[in-house]
C-alpha cells in the first residue's frame, strides 16, 4: 500500500475514514477523508450507530484506531480487509497495535487521544461482502484482539492524511 509522501519518522495518519448517519446503513466500510476535526464526540462528521445508540455516546468511544499492519497481517490470514473496512477513524501506520494500551496517549495531528479499551468484533462485520453469514464467525474470531482500539480524545484538534502519530506523556 501506498504511504503519503510527507510521511514523519515513526508513526503517522495512513487513512481518515468518517461516516454520517443515514438510515438502514450499517457504517461499514468508513469513506476516507482527506482531513478533519477531532473533536471530543469523535472525528467530524461521524456517526457510530452502536456507540450512540447502545452506549449513550460513550465518550471512550470518540474514535476508533488501527494499525495499517493489522490491517496487513488479516490480508496475510486471507482475509481482503482495506482500511475503512473495520469502521476504524484511524488508520495508522508505523505504531505497533501493542502500542495503544488503555492510558497511554498520542498526538494525531494537533489533537491528543487517550486509549480507552480494545474495540470487539460484533456481527455487523458480516455486512462486508467477503465475510457474509457463512464466513461470519471465522472473520470474527480472526479480528479477535485485532479489531482496534478506542479513544477518547483529551485534547480536540485538527489531523490530515500524513500527520504523525506521537506518544504523548501523561499529564
């Protein structure tokens, strides 16, 4: 896959993906987008039916993260998953998936996140067209512990494609 060519040493913003609410969808795959607000309900223009819904706007579900390597390593397994596919916001590159453990925080673009819990696979990864009913519990039990990470944000901002994807100190 291809990287930005402003691509910082370390870790940066591979893909943004953001969906707005609209009836019967399901959110998945998440569009890109080139840049956004990361405010503290989540990216601009995102809506996240199961958080609102279900969880009451869950603050420690603002945004969703994932390693472009995750992404890669399911593509090694057989599984053709793109970035958006897993409803991520996030999609990084250059940050280990070990790296985001709950507590600890990282820049992205000029916002600053806090990870909050690991993200489950649930059945509406059977809407992707390579998965369905029948492959749906082999997709869910391959993302198992690899389905992303959520965030709150701690610190609003503005991020694009290419920003780096620092860990920030706790304060």
């Amino acid at each position: 896959m291809e990287q930005p060519s402003d691509r910082s040493p370390g870790g940066f913003v591979y893909r943004l993906g953001s969906k707005g609410k609209r009836a019967g969808e399901r959110g998945l795959p998440k569009p890109e987008v080139g840049q956004a607000e990361i405010l503290a309900e989540g990216l601009e223009g995102d809506y996240n039916v199961y958080r609102q819904t279900e969880r009451a706007g869950d603050p420690a579900m603002a945004l969703l993260l994932i390693p472009l390597e995750t992404i890669e390593a399911l593509n090694r397994d057989g599984w053709p998953v793109r970035p958006g596919d897993l409803g991520e916001n996030v999609t990084t590159r250059g940050v280990r998936y070990e790296e985001l453990r709950p507590g600890r925080r990282f820049r992205i673009g000029s916002a600053v996140v806090e990870i909050s819990k690991a993200c489950d696979p649930c059945t509406n990864l059977y809407t992707l067209p390579y998965v369905g009913d029948a492959k749906g519990p082999a997709f869910l039990r391959a993302t198992l512990g690899r389905r992303g990470w959520y965030a709150r944000v701690v610190t609003p901002g503005r991020t694009r494609r290419g920003d780096p994807v620092e860990r920030v100190a706790t304060g």
